[in-house]
C-alpha cells in the first residue's frame, strides 16, 4: 500500500480491533504506523456476517485524506489549496471534488495560459488550439469535455463550481489532469530555472557570461 501521509509504499501489516456488529455486519477498526514518516493510518470496515471475510464498507478514518501524490512545492497556494481541498473530499464526494477541480482548471487557464472566454469548455479548446501543450496533455484536457459529457451537462462548463452529477471516472481524471497542467505550468519550468541557475554559477566561476 502507499501511506496517505507521505505516499510512500510499503508492505502493510496491519492490527485490527473489534468493534461493535449490528444487523447490517461486524465493524472493525485497523491501524498500523507508517515505517516511513512514522504517522499512524487508521481503517474502519464493516464485514459482512453472512458472507464472512467479505467487506462491505471500507473508510479512511485518518488522515482523512486520498492516495494523490502531494502538491508540488512549486504549485503556489493560490492553485494548490483548492486542489488540495478537492483530493480530500473526493471519498465522501466526487462530485463536490469534481465541482471543485473544475473550477480550478478554469483558474490555471485564465491565469497560467491567459484564456478568458465565456465558458470552461469554449477556453479548454482555444488552449488545445494553442498549441502550446504537449501532446499528451491537450489529450487529457481534451478529455475533460468528453468524459464530463459537457454537451449534455452545459452548466459544468458554464458555472464550474456548481455541484452536478459527474460521470463514471470523472473526478479522477480532473484531477489527473491538474496534475498534468501542474507539471507543466510549475513544475518543468522551475527544474530549468534551476538548472540554468546552476549552469550560470559554473560559468560565473570560470570568468564567463552567464546565459542569455
């Protein structure tokens, strides 16, 4: 398993308590601490009493949080705490976190491609037509519009953050593909800020110019 806290992998051994059975099953707590950060992770789960051994209800009781990769430390605050917040209400609800990473893409390409246009999926495509995303990631954006069904569900482009129903897989591939559009508005250009930085240094201590 990975750990929610530090999202390294581990083999898991877990302890588990029990707790109370009723007529719908038998609800257990489980809990280990992660050999990594050291950070306790805890379970509850209901069994089912007339099939032993089968789960019927399973939650992350803490952190309360999802197996996403942490935000990136180059992803400012403006961007990574509403990305944040929708990793964390994804279990309880996709669509709240669906409404949410909607609402953030529409920001990162307002602000980050400087699109302003009507509606999210009217901007989605000027981006795509743009040409400046790789390959893989106007696939992705693109992907938004289709897997959301925005034809069918107009308001999902028109008022982001309202709540609507989401389709089959659609909340994790928002954030995907935030992920992507992080990557490449934040990430991949503060690698090269560093390495140019660094190539400067070099040039600086042998008398030479820095890169133009």
């Amino acid at each position: 398993m990975k750990c929610p806290h530090c999202i390294t992998a581990f083999h898991e051994a877990w302890s588990i308590l029990s707790l109370i059975a009723d007529k719908d099953g038998h609800w257990h707590a489980r809990y280990l601490v992660c050999p990594e950060c050291k950070r306790a992770v805890i379970t509850l789960q209901m069994l089912d009493l007339r099939s032993p051994g089968l789960t019927k209800n399973f939650f992350l009781a803490y952190p309360k949080s999802t197996v996403r990769p942490p935000t990136p430390t180059a992803v400012t605050c403006e961007f990574s705490s509403d990305y944040k917040e929708a990793c964390l209400v994804f279990p309880d609800s996709p669509k709240a976190s669906a409404a949410l990473s909607r609402r953030l893409l529409q920001h990162l390409i307002r602000e980050k491609a400087g699109i302003r246009r009507k509606d999210l999926a009217t901007e989605i495509q000027d981006l795509i037509d743009s040409g400046t995303l790789p390959s893989y990631l106007s696939e992705a954006i693109d992907g938004v519009r289709n897997i959301g069904n925005f034809a069918a569900h107009p308001i999902k482009s028109q008022n982001t953050g309202e709540l609507v129903d989401v389709e089959p897989g659609e909340a994790e591939w928002l954030l995907d593909t935030i992920e992507g559009m992080f990557d490449f508005y934040f990430v991949q250009p503060e690698l090269l800020r560093e390495k140019r930085a660094a190539l400067d240094a070099k040039l600086k201590e042998a008398g030479k110019q820095p890169m133009k």
